[in-house]
C-alpha cells in the first residue's frame, strides 16, 4: 500500500505554501455505472491510462493537461502521487498549477491552482463517484490572460468538472463496463450517499459522509489490545488524505503502531435535546510516520494534543474498514400524520 500522505508532486509543498493568499474548498463530483472492479483496478495503474486524452508527460508523475473549459483551452502542469485505499474507495492526491505550463500558448482563462484528492468510490449496486476535492487559489502566476478573480470560484468548478468528464471519457472508451452518461453533483450530493437504513432503524453512512465527520471533530477514542486485554484510550486527532492522525509519546498507543495488531478509532456526536447522534468507527492498522517529508506535512495540521506531554511522535490508522451509522431524528406528530 502507497504511504498515506505522499505528495501529488514530491515536493512536500502544499497550496498553501505556494501563496498567501486564502484559498477556497472545492469539491465536484460524478456519478455513473460501470463495473467497480475493473475501473478500480484501472485506477490503480498508471494515470496516464486514463488521463484526458491530451496529456503529455513531463517527468515521473507529472504531466501537462489541455482541457476544454467553456469552450477555452485551459492548460496545467498535474502532478498525481500514488494510489492508496480505504474501504470502497481508492484515492490519488492531485496537484496543478497553470503558473508552470507553457506560458507562450495563447490559453484563454488561466485556471485557479488546485492541490487535493481524487477519488473513486463504489456506490451500491453498480454505481461509481468519481470526486475531485480540495483547495483551490488564484494560480501562482499568470499562464496566460489576467484571470478575472470575482469568477475565480466558477473558473475553479467548471476545470475540476471538466477533468472529470475527461476521466469518464477515457475509461469508457477503454473499458465497455462503463455505462451510462455521467451525472454532476451539487455539492451536498457529493457527499451524501444515497441513503440505506439497517434492521434497527439507523442510517448506515458510505464512506465519504464517514470521512466528511471524520472531519468535524477533534477528539476521539482509540482502541487497541495491551497483553490480551482491550484497552480504549481519548486522543485528539486530525484528518490528512482521509486518514486518522495523532500526537503521542512512548507508552501504549506508541506501543500499538509499532505492533502488528489491528486497532479501532471511533468518534462521535450526540444531541441530547433531540435523542439523535452519529458515530463512525474506523479499523486498521496503526504506523509511526518516519519520512521527514510527510513529518514536514503533517506537522502543518491544526492538531494540538490537550493532555500534557511533549507528543513528538505522529502515528497514523491505515484504514481497512470504515463504517457509520446516524440515529435519525425522530418524526414530529405533524410529520407522522
């Protein structure tokens, strides 16, 4: 499995280094049928498989894309690391910047820079999602005209969907298991999964509405064995890549990412006025991060542990299962009726 963390770009420099200026969150999505082994399969080969059809290479990872954008050319230099995968999803971390490309060619709009995820997830039956998400900003410098900054968000959401539908169109035409036309999300859909209740009567969330509230907190609680004995530990955590990080020092939880048992990680939210709540549960594996360049990263995250304790050692869950659940809301009478 591709380390978690690994750069688009090898440089360990993140959008937000590169300016700044404050970015914005973007996320588009597509729906569409095909048959989730093989395009999943797919997607873990080479990007240049299923890139848009005018892509060049330029160097290990790295490529310049042409897309058409409002009936506009719009060049960028793309980097894509390496694919790695939670349960129903395989991921790639994605980065352009139009301020490298080619800036002689006459290019319409220079498209906003981008550093983010793009990820393929199984749906049920045999729906697929294809998601771009991250954080986009003004390019570095300028390929091409000034870009109106007042139609920058717009700018950003039609590049990101029209690298999208490149991708579908690609696998479609090199794999007959896709079917169907793609369908664009808005941004709520994009994350919520079409809705299954289980035999008790709860939600059962899909993975990216696990990881969208994998999100939103800051504490959690860690589960892992010590001498044959369960033992739940609280620890502040953050998100990086749709992976589970925290601080700690020698002792237990240190202990456990150095074994080779499975751990669990849940988090949770409870009304308490509305008797409703959520809770998502994440297994896997536990790893100490040693490479100074994703140390680099993930020393940017906003993750301040409370408990005292210097906590230089960052440990991080590579997820083999990720499930959830949601206590619905309870009906008022009016809705009853």
């Amino acid at each position: 499995m591709a380390r978690r963390g690994d750069t688009a770009s090898g440089s360990g420099r993140s959008s937000r280094d590169r300016r700044d200026g404050a970015g914005s969150h973007l996320e588009v999505a597509i729906d569409f049928d095909g048959e989730a082994q093989v395009l999943t399969d797919a997607f873990r080969e080479d990007p240049s498989t299923w890139l848009p059809e005018l892509h060049f290479p330029r160097g290990r990872g790295r490529w310049q894309l042409y897309l058409w954008v409002g009936g506009l050319g719009v060049l960028v230099d793309c980097a894509i690391g390496p694919a790695y995968a939670t349960a129903g999803m395989v991921s790639r971390p994605v980065r352009w910047d139009p301020g490298e490309a080619d800036r002689t060619s006459p290019l319409g709009p220079s498209a906003p820079a981008f550093d983010g995820d793009l990820r393929l997830a199984t749906l049920p039956g045999k729906g697929l999602r294809l998601t771009l998400e991250g954080a986009y900003e003004p390019p570095s410098s300028t390929a091409g005209p000034s870009i109106d900054l007042s139609n920058l968000t717009r700018l950003a959401e039609a590049t990101a969907h029209e690298f999208l539908i490149d991708i579908h169109r690609r696998l479609a035409s090199r794999h007959p298991q896709v079917t169907g036309a793609p369908r664009r999300l808005s941004a709520r859909e994009s994350w919520r999964a079409p809705t299954s209740i289980d035999a008790k009567g709860l939600e059962i969330l899909g993975v990216e509405e696990c990881l969208r509230l994998l999100g939103t907190q800051n504490t959690g609680r860690i589960a892992v064995i010590v001498e044959r004995k369960p033992l739940v530990l609280p620890v502040n955590y953050a998100m990086h890549r749709g992976t589970v990080v925290f601080r700690t020092d020698p002792g237990t939880k240190l202990d456990a990412a150095l074994g080779e048992e499975y751990v669990s990680f849940e988090v949770d939210e409870i009304d308490q006025r509305y008797r409703t709540g959520w809770s998502v549960l994440v297994v896997g594996q536990a790893e100490r991060v040693y490479q100074p360049e994703e140390l680099e990263e993930l020393r940017r995250l906003p993750l301040q542990p409370w408990a005292p304790g210097h906590k230089a050692h960052y440990v991080r869950v590579l997820s083999t299962a990720i499930s959830g659940r949601r206590i619905p809301a309870p009906k008022t009478s009016h809705e009853q009726g």
